[in-house]
C-alpha cells in the first residue's frame, strides 16, 4: 500500500495478514453478480529493504520522515516492548519495496 502525504511517499507493510487488510480499505469495490453483492480488496506481497531502522516503541509511525541517519522505522509490537498489537514497517522511498504479488480477495 502507498500513500502519499505532504509530497512524499509513504509506505507501510506488515507480515500480519489482519492488519495489511485494514490498511486495504481504499482498494475496496462493490461487484454486483447472480447471488447478490461481493466486496473484494487487494494488497501486495512485497519484498521491503528495510535498510537502518529506527524502532519505534511508542508507536507513533506517522511521520513524515525517519530519524536521521535511518531509512526506516519499525514499530515494534507489545510482545517485544512496544505499543503496537501487530507489526509494521514504515518506508519512505519507493525503490525500497518490491511488489512480488497481487492478492485480490473477497470478503
């Protein structure tokens, strides 16, 4: 998922299926067929470069760039100290994600 804020681009990735499909909302559309109604999304399954990250343990990811001298920022998730319930990677530069796959998924 990208989004872009404030003239930069912003990107966020988790390995947590549940909340990757949170952040996919915006790709939601409506499709009207024979047995009625179907919501489907999308999402990519990327490849991301993390390259230095800043762990974030508060889990204030939205910012508009990282610490400086780092690429990134990782919120870090309850279970290893942080304030978040899943985990997520913050990037700021397009080239640092490679999109492998396109899911696109009913609801």
């Amino acid at each position: 998922m990208t989004v872009t804020l404030l003239a930069r681009t912003l990107a966020d990735f988790s390995a947590t299926s549940g909340k990757s499909h949170d952040y996919a909302g915006g790709s939601e559309r409506v499709r009207s067929g024979p047995i009625g109604d179907r919501r489907w999304r999308t999402m990519f399954v990327a490849s991301v470069a993390a390259g230095k990250a800043f762990c974030d343990l508060q889990g204030e990811l939205d910012v508009e760039r990282p610490p400086a001298g780092h690429d990134s920022i990782v919120g870090e998730t309850k279970a290893k100290g942080g304030a978040l319930n899943y985990d997520e990677l913050v990037v700021y530069a397009e080239e640092a994600a490679l999109p492998e796959h396109l899911i696109v998924y009913s609801l």
